[in-house]
C-alpha cells in the first residue's frame, strides 16, 4: 500500500504562514534562514533591502528556493499572499513600517525597539487594539531562550515561592573597531538599548502588570571613553523598586574580555533560580597549564541562537492557530518607560518616582 | 525589482537529497521529522514500517506533506527517486536491508548496530567497498554532538599534545517499566549495546587505525538481577590497552537515579577535555532547601536530540557533494570488534588479546 | 646527641602575645579558642563576661589552660602581662571600652562595629593616632578568608587591569527562631550591620582611598514584616559611585532557603575575579532523584571559619613584629560612612551625595 | 571574681600525648608542626633525624619550644615521658621503627606504606595484635579529609543505598626536575606508592571487610619514558571486583599539566557521590581572554592539608580518651594485598584471582 502521488498530497500539505522579512542585514539574514529552513509551518515569501550587499547575499541564499526580493519595503509589501511581517530594518523605520502593516492587517513581528519613543509606541499599540485580529509582537528574544522558558514555568508553579528580587545582567565583549562607538550614538543608550531585554525579563517573572516605583542608575565610560560625550556609559547599574515590594538590580557592560557573559537570577521567598550563572560555551572543560577553565559564550547572537527560531515558531503559531501571542505590548510599553528613566538618571543622576499606575511624576 | 514569479525560481531550487525512512519507531519517527523540517538540503521522499500504530503516526504527521508511505522495505524501495536510505528497523534487518540498498546504488546511513556479527560485518563492508559511489555510514550520533566534535578539534589541532588514555561512561536512568530487561535479551549485551558508542569516540580522538592489544571486562547484576540469567550486566567496567600505548577504560550503568550521565575524558600529553562531566539539562541551577542544584540530563535521546539533526546533515551534504564520509566503515568493524572482545571477557572473565592487526588471538 | 633540658628550652621559647577577650558569648568563645588553640604566637591570657552561662563555659574550656577568668572587663584589664585585647562584648561597649585600652596602651582587635556613630568612630581615631605605638583595628573578617587575600593579590598585580565595578552580596539563610527580629532592633540596620562588610571589601579592591560621591538605596520586608515597624529591610539593594569613576553595587537578603550565599566579583578593564559565585559547602556533589546538587553553605560562622585564625595571626604578627596592620582605620570611617548613608537612603528614599573628600553634601 | 593563678590552673591543664616524630624531612616537618601548633590535646616531646638541614630545620623551629632533637630514633625512644610517635622516616625503616615502638607499648602512627611486603605487614599486626593496648595505625591521610569524611557518614547513613561501583583517580602534576624518577624506583610502583590511597579510601566505603575476587591492570610510561626499565607506569588504570557483586575502578597518571586532580565517586543502588570532580584550588573563578577559569589544585599536599591536622587529632584522641582507631589495621592488609597484585598485573599483564577470603589463587 502506498500513498497517493506527492502531487496529490502536496494538496493537503498543512497551511503554512507567508512570511517576509524586512531588512536583511545581520539580523534579517539570520531570521529569513531560520524562516526558510527552521520553521515548519512558516514559508518565506519575500524579503526586501535598500543595501546592495544584502541583497546580493538574498540572490544567493534565498533566490534558489523561490523567495521574492525587493529593493522597497513598499513594494515588498505587496506581494500577494502576503500574511506577516518581520521587521529587522533600521531601528528608525520599525515604527512607521509597523503601523503601514497593521493597516493592512498585516500581522508583525518587530525586532526591538519598535520604538524608543513612548508616544510613539501609544500610537502604535492603539493601532494595534484597533485591530486585534492583526497580531503584533515585539522580538524581546530572551523570553523565548529555553532556559528563561523553563525558569518562568517553574516560577509560575510556585517552586520558588513568590519572587520577590530580580538580578540580571548582559555583559558584552569589548568591541575594539570602533564599530561600537558608532552604533552606541543613535542606539538610545546603554538601557535603552539593552537592559530593555532585562527589564522585559523582569515582568515575564515578576508579572506583566507590575509597576514601577522609583529607580536610580549610574554609570561610567571606562573604556569607550568616547561614550560620555553623548551621556552614555559602557558600564552602568540601575536599580528599580516596584510597586507591591519588588526590587530589580540591573549591570549591564560592554566592556568584557572573556565573551557574553548574560545571567539572571530570581529570588524568591522559597528558593532562586539562577539562569546561566557561568556563561559557559559549552560542555568541554579544559585541564591544561591554565587551570581549568571552559570557553566563554562569544555573544548574543550564539547565546540564543535557538531563541531567534522559537520565537518566529511560536508567533507563527499563535497566528496560524489564532491563539494568545505569548507577550503583551502592554509589557513592551512598561519595558520602553523604565528603561528611558533609566537612561534618565543615568544623565541627570536623579531618582526618578513613579505613581501607582507607572507614570513617571 | 522584484525576482521573477516563484514558479521560475523553484526550477532553480537548490538538489534536494530523496531519502525514505525504514522502520518509523521512536528513532525513525525523530530522523523522518528531521528530514523533513530541520534538514534543508534532503527531501523525506518515503517511510515504511510493518507497525499499524507506526503507520498511523505517519499518515497524520507526514503524508499531509506529501511523504509516501509503505508497510514493507521491499515496496518503498522502489520508490522513483529514492537516492539514500536512513534504517531505523529492528536490528535484526538493518544487514540484509543495508546489502540490498547497496546492492542498488541506494546510500545508507544504518542506525547502529549495523550487525553485532562480524562476518556480517565483513560481508557488509566488502560489499560496500566494492561500490565505492554508494555511501554507507553506521550511525553513531554521539560523534555528531556539537561538544564531541569541537574537542575532536581541540585535539586533531594538538592542543592536548598525544592523547594517551581515554575515559568514558554511559550511564543511563533505572527502568523500572521492565522494558528495559526485555530489550536487554535482544541487545548484545551492555558493551556491545552502549559502550560501542563510547569505543567508537575512542577512535575518533585516538585515530581511527588504532588496534586493541587486551583488553578485560567484569560487570554485576546490582538491580536488575535477570540480566544475570544472560550472562549480562547493568553496571559494568571495561579497560582496553591499544598497540602503541593509549589505553581507553569504560563504564556504563543501567541503573542511574538521577538522569543520563555521559560523559568522556580525553588525556593528553599536555591537557585534558572533559566533556560533559557534570550532566546538567540546562543553564539553570535551583537553589532552595535541597542545596544547589541541577536538573539532570533525562536522557541520551535529550543529550544528543542536536547531533541526530546534524548527523543527517552531514550524511546528506557528504552524498550531494561527493564528499568523504565523516567517518570509517573499518572504524565500525574495529568497534565491533572491541565491543564484542569486552562483552565476552564480560561473561568469560577472561582476558582478550590481539595482534598487532587488532585480530583476537 | 639530645638537645638541653625542656626547661632550658622554655626560656627560649618565642615570644607570644597575651590576650586577653572581652565577652564570651558566640563570636568570643571562637576567639577564645583560637588563641588558644590554634594561633602559635599568641597567649590567652584572660577574658571577661558579666554573663553566667559564658562563665561556666569558660570553667570548662579555658580554665584547665591556665586562662584567668573575670565578671568584668574593668577587672580583667589590669591583668599582669596584658598586651592585647579582643573586643567581642556587646556592640554598645565597643567604642567605650576600645577607649580605655588605647589609653593603657593595650592594642585592639574590635569586633565590627567598634561603633555606628561617626563621631565616635572620629574621637576613636583621633585617640588611635596619638598614640601610634598602640594598634587598633576592626574586625572585617572577610578581608583575611584566603579567597578574598588570593583575589586581592591578583587584583594588586594587575590580572583583571583597573577594577572599574564591583558586586557584592551577602545572603542569609531565613531565621524562623524569632531571633533576628530582636537582634535586627539594635543592629543600625541591613546596611550596618552586614552590608558593611562588602563596602569593606570594596575599599580593599578599590584603593583603600576611595571615596563614595552618590548612593541609593530601596529595601523590603518581604518575610520579615515586623523590621517595616523601624524602616529597616530583609532584602536590601544600594549602588554606590565613588570618585574616579567607579561602581559598587550590593545586594542583602536575610531571606534564603539554601544557607549563606555570600559572593563578590571584582570587574576590572582586563578581566573578572567571581569569588565564591555558587556558595558550595565542600567538595561533595550529590547526584540523586533531585538533580546534581551541592550542599551550601550553613552560615557565616562557617564560611570564614579560617579568616578568624589568619585574622587573630595577622593581628598577633603585626604586634610582635611591629608591622603595618593589614587595614588602615580610615577604611573603617569610609565604610561606616557609606553603610549609614545607604541606611539612611532606605528610610528616606534619597539619593545621597558627597562632596570629592567623601563628606556628605 | 578572678580565678586563681595561672600556675595553679596549670596543674589542671588538660592531660596532652607526648608525641615524637622519627624523620624530619618534608612530611616529618609537617607533622612536626602540626602537633606543636594545630593540635591541642597534643605535644611535641621530641623528634631525631640522621640528616644535617633537618636537624638545622629543627633547632630552628622545635627547639624554641623545648622540643628534644637527637640524631637516632634509637635515641629519642628513649626519651621519658614519650607515648606515642609519628613515623615518617624512609620507607625502609617504617617496620622495624614500628616493631620497637609496639615492642615499647608506645603508640605508632606510621606513614603509608609501613611496609610493601605483605609477610612482615602479617608480623606487624601480630605483634599489634598482642599488645592491644598499644595502638598502631597506618597513615592512610585521605580518609581524615573533610569531604571523604562527609561523604562516609552519608554512605553510611543510607544515602545513596548501597555502594555497587565505585571510581578513583589520583593525577599529579608531571615533574619534570628528575626527581620523581628517582624516587619511582623505590616506591614500589604506581599503585603500590599511590593508589593504595584510592584502595584504602574504597574499603571506607565499601566496608572495611570486603574480599577481592579479581582484578587486572595495564599501564603506559608516556612521558616518564625511564620507568618502563622497572616495569612501572605514568599512566596506569586498574580494575577490581570484590566478592559480593562491587566493582572499584582506578586511574593513575604522574603526567598532569593542570595540578592534583583527585577524584572518587562513589556510585550506589539510589545516588551517587562525587568528591572534587572538578580540582578547583580555592572559589575565585577567574574570567578573561582565556576563557572562565579556576586555579587548580597543585599538589596533594595542598589538597590534604586540613586532613593530615585531624588525622593527627583523631590518633591523639583515640589514645587519650580509649576508644576505637578510626580504621583497622586489617584494611591496611588487605589495601597492600590489592595493591601489590595490581603492580604484578600491570608488569605481567595476567589477571589475577583472589580465594573467597581475599586470598591470591
């Protein structure tokens, strides 16, 4: 007995999402491959790039499996078929290509920061609930790591009692081309930037609705001395008390020498858990004249490789089975408003207080 | 400019490899899922299985993808364009379907063990090498695990100078199902069963051309007394002396309570690389009433859920693009070999001696 | 050949310094025994406790070696021979009685906090540096753990490059007893009573010279509730910025499961120092039903169980041997200075700011 | 309310064992200070060598305290008030010191290997056996450290049920200045010198009375090239399977890069027991370009330095209070039984068979 003919059966070949990507540069590489070879049920339809190289590269990799390639994201968008978005443009376009989509019922996963600004972002999310039947997600790519997966179920199961402290943060290795220093001038600053994935973090454990209640950040330029002409640091803490008697303690520096060395830790009134304490690369130790010592993880982009590929499974899959998105854009608002007051402080040096419902006063 | 219609581009779609998954138990249900989601560069063409339930399985989570599906080896053979073969089978087939692939001009990739005998053995590879253009691979995953095959660099790059002794284990979690027992009467044995993986990383990282000298074995019954019935162990000890100086030792265990624990040293003249000797499951450790803790590896099917994709990955690429195998059929005789010597030492108490050829005396 | 009588010998032996300890509860029962048992070059020569259960244990333990015993420390100070005291009375008697051995000329080794008053601490000083030939310090043990002299070490030879930031926390395992309550009311606080310790350590990574040029502090009473009653917190965080660019950051809890969770990482431009990162109490790792786990740490008692001998040595050694202490006093102003204004930013909710000689704005 | 007098309280001081070391060279000084300065119920009568620095090194650091020094063990013996001695003279003189000790009914701890002949180790414990009133033990140091003691009073308690198998290695670092060559050639070869440790720590563990039944071992000279003269190795491993269904399993190396990397774990029916898996030398992880790192332990003087103090401790209240030494001499037989036939494996490459009482067939 065999089956019908592949013809026949390609016929009830299971819906897959049509998904194109917006900016292929790094990022956008890494999600159209993911999309094309990693996500069964997401098909890459499209991809488009202003950047000659990038779509050079789009002619090599992704031509061959009959991906369409423009040079517009207004002509991209078009393309018939088309169901979702994943935007990893320049930072300055997330916002407006956001909202061009969500006209169009367009569903869209957009790398963060969506936007850094807040009345921005209001607009965005009141776009967004205008048209709920057009998802839209904000690539916060650390919920989806397996670790903070698995750390947030057992959180929610009571295993460490309530959380009650929050520790995280996502050291990176000393960028010497100068590369950095470029990139750090239009990247919003050092929270903003980064510690927004900490922050974010902090609500998937400590719950989507907390609010803040007062926080203080320092920091200094220790080695991209540069940085402080624009108020920015390349090393800097910040502390945030929320309402209810919650505290969360971020470091964020990018100025390692040994790799991306990015942990958590949850402390609750029954026990803690503490995610990638020792940012090892892998399961090899090395006994030698150096004693005895593991790899470090090289960066983010290794750290969670497999984040990247769950998050378009799962926001492909809340579409195409019309389930829960799993984050709300009310978190990405909150994450957006404390990670700006952060920066805040870390320019004025002043505290900065919240009222209950986590507006700034 | 957009690319021309996708119906043109998919002309150019880059060769796909067609292989038909024998046997869809719990292993060939993971390497057809594989094929068809996680290895971009083969197509699941085919399946067949002899078990109802397995057929089932197949009809609701591959035909939808247009995967033919038989109920013998004999019909799916035939399918037109069947260019490899992954034999998952029961281990009695995996010879006779391997020569009849062969015979073909069908590549394999046989779950291991592709024959506990080692006439069979001899056969198989004698028919091989007399078509060199056919490929044929023994399926042992655990050298295709990402940690394996970065030490297997460290080392071949000398950075441990000459390896001289080798440490492995194997231990697995207690069934207590009495599964496990019933299987054991069919397995070959402990070493034959389990520690041929930890031998044939022993080749990997000492040379493929290595020879066994003597080699000794002893084992106990500690929990699963019946195995004692059949001259088999669930805990036991084996040391192997090779000609030119390396000695590997082994232990496996049936009977682990916390998880699978796996692990391998490699000693050098001038380092060490332990991998995976502490069997964490992940990057999150607990700390509560209990102490400091890891959750433990469940499984080798956990373990080595990474080096399975990849392992078909590199058997596919090594087909498309004609190139060497990533490992030595005379690996797998020599594997067999050892594993065979240990398991009669085993039950013998006897020492086992070779020549200088690795051939028993 | 025999060497002369012992009796000869005796009269060359070294000389020892004779101690004398000042309350006997906990802390002064170690100490008692460590000068007696377990530091060569020192005598116990007396002690005093006005408590009747510290005296029996005295009978018991250091009456058979000869140890004069007295109700009072007004007694016990006119000792014969009396070179040395430890301070371990309540912290109330600290400063008063520091007062009077400086005055005889009899050095002290004071149990931190030799007082929690800032003039006091200056009137101390003062009286300290007028008279050189007698020695005073406190007892920040933590200084003396080998971890901390091993890490200070590398710090000072320039293996991690400039420290720019440094984290530091001192976790305790929960007291259900009702004790701490009581004990927390006249402790000065989490940040005086404990935290003080790592702003100790700080000083000694830092440069003993440095000084704070902001703070903030947030805290609760998350299990604790009564310690809200008196504005004081069993979780407790406070960042501090000192002058020159530098960051120190803590975190104090009174609430674990797991036992004392003490560490500190010093990070410099060229690298990390984590001393005691996972708080293991041996060497033993347990793998069972409930993962791989350590057991941790009990408590403090037990963690720096060797820094009280080295500290008693290093104490004893620079007496004899008229050496620089191993700390200077004005670290104890600094840190005294920092842990009240980190106490006071928990009650008040204030950023606090100092002027470039470290005197609060 | 003084107590009276120090001279009178004297003549109440607690009784302590007159001790005498016989052989001063570098672990004779240790256990020479070790009683002087570490252990309280202790004291350090007297102690000879027939070598110049080390009579030197004594007038140096004994003689201050009054400690006799003489150049003949025939001499010190002699020396009234003398109790008990600590044996660490050249191995050739261990049994017959010991036999004029017992003969004397002073007590002996005697360092490994009192003998390496199993005919004059029968005689000792004779002559032992007679005069049970004298205690004699052998220095089996690992037993006293910390973590082995821990780890006993867990098996013994049940923990990991019943101990099946069990793993030991003792790796030290490679000398490269001669000297151990030197040595090897009266050490009475690898496992004879070494890991007679890892036998005697299995008995511990496995119950003082457990038979072996066979064994077998191989060895390599991989970079001690000079040993395979004498039969020895640098690298040797052995197997061991004891009568009622336990196996012990043992690695040896001399070549380390990294330090003294010793480990046993002790696996049973519910759990297992991992003793300094990983050699770290102390908490301080280090973080840099090379990766995440420990220091490692350097030699396993370092890594025994707390145990040889409470070995000491135990011997000397063992002693003064009566009771039971904290191991039987019996287990020293037959550790030097199993030690000695897998020396005789490894140089004839036969296994080796043992009679139900632990007898060589």
């Amino acid at each position: 007995m065999a089956v019908p003919g592949a013809g026949d059966a390609v016929s009830n070949k299971p819906k897959r999402l049509n998904i194109g990507v917006v900016g292929i540069g790094r990022m956008g590489q890494r999600h159209a491959l993911n999309i094309l070879h990693l996500v069964p049920r997401a098909n890459l339809l499209c991809v488009c790039s202003p950047a000659k190289p990038d779509l050079e590269w789009a002619d090599q990799h992704l031509k061959p499996y009959g991906v369409q390639i423009y040079e517009t994201f207004e002509q991209m968008i078009e393309t018939p078929g088309l169901e979702a978005v994943v935007i990893s443009s320049a930072t300055a376009l997330h916002a407006s290509q956001t909202l061009v989509c969500l006209e169009r019922g367009i569903h869209v996963l957009c790398e963060k920061p969506i936007t850094t600004d807040l009345h921005e972002l209001a607009t965005i999310i009141k776009k967004a609930e205008s048209r709920p039947e057009t998802k839209l997600m904000v690539g916060f790519c650390r919920r989806f790591d397996e670790n903070y997966m698995h750390a947030r179920k057992k959180v929610q199961a009571g295993d460490i009692g309530t959380p009650i402290v929050l520790r995280s943060q996502g050291c990176e290795l000393l960028d010497k081309s100068g590369f950095f220093v470029q990139y750090a001038k239009v990247s919003g600053g050092i929270f903003v930037d980064t510690t927004i994935h900490d922050i974010d973090l902090t609500l998937s454990f400590f719950g989507e609705d907390v609010k803040p209640k007062a926080l203080w950040a320092t920091g200094i330029a220790a080695m991209h001395k540069e940085l402080a002409e624009f108020h920015d640091a390349d090393n800097a803490v910040g502390v945030v008390e929320f309402w209810g008697g919650k505290i969360a303690y971020y470091y964020h520096s990018r100025t390692t020498t040994h790799g991306y060395d990015n942990c958590t830790e949850v402390i609750g009134t029954a026990g803690k858990l503490s995610i990638n304490l020792v940012p090892k690369m892998n399961r090899i130790e090395i006994s030698d004249a150096h004693g005895i010592r593991n790899e470090a993880m090289p960066s983010w982009s290794d750290r969670y490789e497999g984040a990247f590929v769950t998050e378009l499974k799962d926001f492909t899959a809340a579409i195409l089975d019309g389930t829960e998105l799993p984050m709300k854009l009310s978190s990405a608002m909150t994450s957006l408003r404390i990670a700006l007051a952060l920066q805040e402080s870390l320019v004025t040096g002043k505290k900065i207080e919240f009222d209950e419902n986590g507006n700034k006063i």
